[in-house]
C-alpha cells in the first residue's frame, strides 16, 4: 500500500480503465489524500458520528422524498393523493412513514451534532464557517420540517401551519405581509400547500446542497476538531485512527444502525394519517407542535402569561433573535485557546440553552390537554 | 545448530498457513455475510419495487376484464365511431355505414399510439407512421404495423352495446 505501486503495470482491463479515469480526473491525489487523513481518538470520540448519521438522514430524505414526489399531488388534491400512498399503493405507508420518521431522526442527529461541536469548541478558529454554516443547514432543514408537515393537509398539519404562520405574523410592520406571502392568501389553503411543496422539493434542496457541500468541505479541509482537555495534551499523547478504512468502516457501521433504528420505528409506529383539513372543524383537542418546536412554542405561551397581549409577542420574538444570535455568533467571542472565563461563560450559556430547550418541552408537554 | 534452526523456521510457519478447516471457518463466514448482505439489500428492495410497480398492479386487474357494456351505445349513428376504454387499452365501436357493428382495439400494433377511424375512406388510420387497417376485421393493409387490430365480439341490444373478448 505504498504510492508507488498505483502506476505500475495493471496490465488487466480494470486497471486500463482506472488509468484512463484517473489521468482524467486525478482518482490517485484523491487517494493519497484520503490515505493520510486521521480522525483523532479519544474520550469523546463518539460525537464525532453525529454529523454523519445527519447526512446519512439527509440521504434518506432524499430518497424517500423522490418516492413519495411519484404519487404526490399538491393543490386540490393533496389530501387526496397522500391517502392514496398511505393506503393504496403497496407499502405506501411504509415509505411515507421512513420519510417522516427519518426527518425527526435527522433534526434530532443534527441538534445532538450541533450541542457536540459547541461543548467541544469546535467552532473555534479556524473552524467558524463551519459551525455558521452548520446553523444555517439547521434553520433549513427546520423550514424542511414545518414545509413538509403542511403536505398532506390533514387536520394536524393544516392547524399546525395556521399557527407556526403566526411567528412571522407577529414581526412588526412587515409580519402580516411575510406571513399572507408564505401563506399564498390570507387563509392557509391549496395555494399554501402548492406553494410549500415548490419550498419542499425545488427551493430549499438548491439551497441545502450546495451549503451542506461547503460544510463537508470545510469539514475536509480542517479535519475533526479535538475537545480542549485533549488539546492540552502533548502531541505524543494523541491517539488517531486513519480514515480509509478504519473510520470509514466506523461511520458505515453508524449508518446501519441509524437505518436499522429508522427501519424498526417506520415501520412498528407507522406515521399516521389524520381527517382532511377542513377550517369548519375545530381544532382537535391536545393539538401541539412537532417537537423540535415544543421548546419556542412553550416559551412564546410562558412569556404570554407574564406579558399579554402584542407586548408578550414582540418580547418573544426580541428574546428569540437574540438567543440565537448570540448562539450562531460563539465563534467571535469565545476564541481564546486557554479556556478562560468567557470559555466558561459559553459553557454555561450552552447548559443553559440545554436546559431551557429541555424544560420547556418537558413543561410543554407536561400541559398538553 | 542446523537441527535448532529448522525447528524455530517450522513453529513460525505453522501458524501463517491456514489448516484446512480454518480456510473453510472463513468462507462459510464470508458466505454467511454475503447472504445476510443480499437478504438485507432484498428486504428494502422489495418495498420499493412493490410500491413503484403498484400501477401496473392496478393495471394488471384491469386487464383481466373481459367485457365491457356500452350503455346507450346502440343509438351510435351510422358511420361513426365511440372511443372507450377496454380495461386500460383505448378501444373503438364503429356503427359502419352498412349497419354493422364492429369492437376493435384502437392501440397502433406498430408503436402503440391510438388509432383514427376515417368514415369517408371506411379505413382505420394510425397518424404516427401512416399504418392502415381494415375497419371490419382489423387487418394491417398496407404501411408498418406487423399485425393487425384486435377484434372483439359485439352484442348489441335495446339497452346499450356488450363488447367482449372473441
């Protein structure tokens, strides 16, 4: 396993058909390069999966996004046509319930990334575009989500979508007019889902892909970042592994277990189907949001009760923006290698976020009716 | 001297070559992985295929029919045609000129696009490549189709038209 060895004599026609690639194409740089990448081994290690088993998810998205796009019709019929997959086409039911259980799977793979990379001070220079544009494919993949609920218009996603309308209904001044253009007229209708789904499947895979590229780049040209107690450490002491084959063969390994995990909960918990949406049916009791927005939706009604009415809102949102942005911006203020007090202080304010996502959604549904 | 070194060179052989049951050990494993490998990739190929062949399913029943009834078909007017579906291949009823009825399939034996019939010329045309039928029997008269129109049996009545397989 030396270089020297790929230029000589494959005299087979495998090897003539390598040769005529790889002076096109340059396969053996790509080679050299990934015989000598390393990925680092230590105490936390584990973490270092997560970001693939995201876009391992993402794969599955997209495959079984492309199945469902067969029979999927948006507009008028949109109910209609998702019956039809869950109950008539064979295994229809199975394929819709991968796609939506992968979803939740990949927002939940792609949070677990996400709080790793931060605790890690991964985002530390050299490694900031990578975490802004590791939000960024977060904040896409959650307007994935919200888009996607809306699709099959039945009664929980056409509430679900009147209500997740209201956050940018609340924005002063320009709110209503973002809201009524998302919304396609001023109630959520067959224009609304026929224009989440051009979202869903044209607008937001243009702009996913080419920043999950430059994330996996990024992701190439820096390596894996190492936690500050191992950074301390001198370099003999470092452990790594090679990445072809040994990690590979790690994060394959990865991979099967997420599609078997995925594989068991579509299809013993098969996503189900509610009644067609219909604005003259109220809305069914214990209606709450997905998950992943629990937390905000939670935290929207807690301040609602200490500040009613538009005051209440306009504070959420004030609070909202900050949060966040304090939390994609890290990279500019914790960036001292020598963990001092602002080191500690993004440790706690990464606990904090921790447990305030986690109260709320414990507290929200905890109060669900 | 000799004797030690022969003794050190066969304990290192040893355990390099493999016994013959050891080399049988790793190809039932590798046969064993390679079959749980093709059971897996079968296991999610099967859904997929199913569910991408479910028109064709639907389809297929479809053409287990055999009869098909024209409701009020029987006052189609001389020299006219009624286009129908004979489960999921387009069909046609031609009222000829003369009186007779005659059900035949309208699907181009040549490349499949749906037929015209032409009552002025008392032919059956196909507009893709120029083929020609005979409207009574359905036979290939002249350009590409190789064979010719199904022909279906036909019963008509007070009530509508029966057509059905010959």
């Amino acid at each position: 396993m030396t270089t020297k060895t790929i230029p000589a004599a494959p005299k087979t026609a495998a090897g003539a058909v390598y040769d005529w690639v790889d002076e096109r194409l340059g396969l053996s740089e790509l080679a050299a390069f990934a015989r000598h990448k390393k990925v680092p081994v230590h105490s936390q290690s584990f973490w270092y999966y997560w970001g693939g088993i995201s876009l391992f998810l993402f794969l599955v998205q997209c495959f079984t996004g492309v199945l469902l796009l067969v029979y999927y019709r948006p507009g008028v019929e949109a109910y209609e046509s998702v019956r039809q997959i869950t109950f008539v086409m064979h295994f229809g039911w199975l394929i819709r319930s991968a796609h939506a259980w992968s979803a939740n799977l990949m927002i939940f793979a792609i949070m677990v990334h996400m709080f790793s990379v931060y605790f890690m001070k991964a985002y530390r220079k050299p490694r900031e575009l990578g975490w802004l544009s590791g939000m960024a494919l977060l904040g896409i993949a959650s307007v994935f989500g919200f888009s996607g609920y809306l699709l099959p218009m039945d009664e929980l996603s056409y509430f679900a979508t009147k209500v997740g309308l209201e956050i940018p209904n609340a924005i002063p001044v320009i709110g209503p007019i973002v809201a009524s253009m998302l919304r396609g007229g001023p109630e959520v209708s067959e224009f609304t889902v026929q224009r989440f789904f051009a979202l869903h499947v044209v607008v937001l895979p243009a702009l996913f892909l080419p920043l999950l590229g430059f994330h996996l780049w990024l992701v190439q040209r820096y390596g894996n970042a190492v936690p500050p107690s191992e950074e301390a450490k001198p370099n003999w002491e470092r452990k790594s592994i090679p990445f072809m084959p040994n990690f590979l063969r790690k994060d394959l390994a990865m991979w099967l277990i997420s599609l078997n995990v995925l594989a068991l909960l579509a299809s013993v918990f098969p996503w189900a189907l509610g009644k067609q949406a219909d604005s003259l049916v109220p809305a069914p009791p214990g209606i709450h949001p997905e998950w992943y927005f629990m937390s905000p939706f939670e935290m929207l009604k807690l301040l609602g009760n200490v500040l009613p009415g538009e005051s209440g809102e306009i504070a959420g949102i004030l609070l909202f923006t900050l949060g966040i942005g304090l939390w994609v911006l890290i990279p500019f203020y914790d960036i001292k290698r020598e963990s001092g007090q602002r080191a500690r202080a993004a440790h706690y304010f990464g606990l904090l976020a921790i447990f305030a996502l986690l109260a709320t959604t414990v507290i929200g549904y905890w109060t669900i009716r | 001297m000799s004797d030690q070194v022969v003794l050190v060179d066969e304990s290192k052989i040893a355990p390099l070559t493999e016994s013959a049951g050891e080399r049988n050990t790793r190809r039932a494993f590798l046969a064993a992985a390679g079959a749980a490998g093709l059971l897996y990739t079968a296991a999610l190929a099967y859904p997929i295929y199913r569910y991408l062949a479910s028109p064709e399913e639907m389809a297929l029943s479809a053409t287990a029919i055999t009869e098909v009834t024209l409701k009020d078909a029987q006052k189609l007017p001389l020299g006219s045609v009624l286009m129908f579906r004979f489960g999921p291949a387009p069909a046609m009823l031609i009222h000829h000129a003369d009186g007779r009825w005659v059900g035949l399939s309208a699907v181009c034996t040549h490349l499949g696009c749906t037929v015209q019939y032409e009552s002025q010329a008392d032919r059956i045309h196909c507009a893709c490549h120029g083929g020609v039928y005979n409207a009574y029997t359905g036979a290939n008269v002249s350009g590409p189709p190789p064979k010719p129109l199904t022909l279906y049996k036909v019963a008509v009545n007070d009530t509508g038209v029966q057509v059905s397989r010959a």
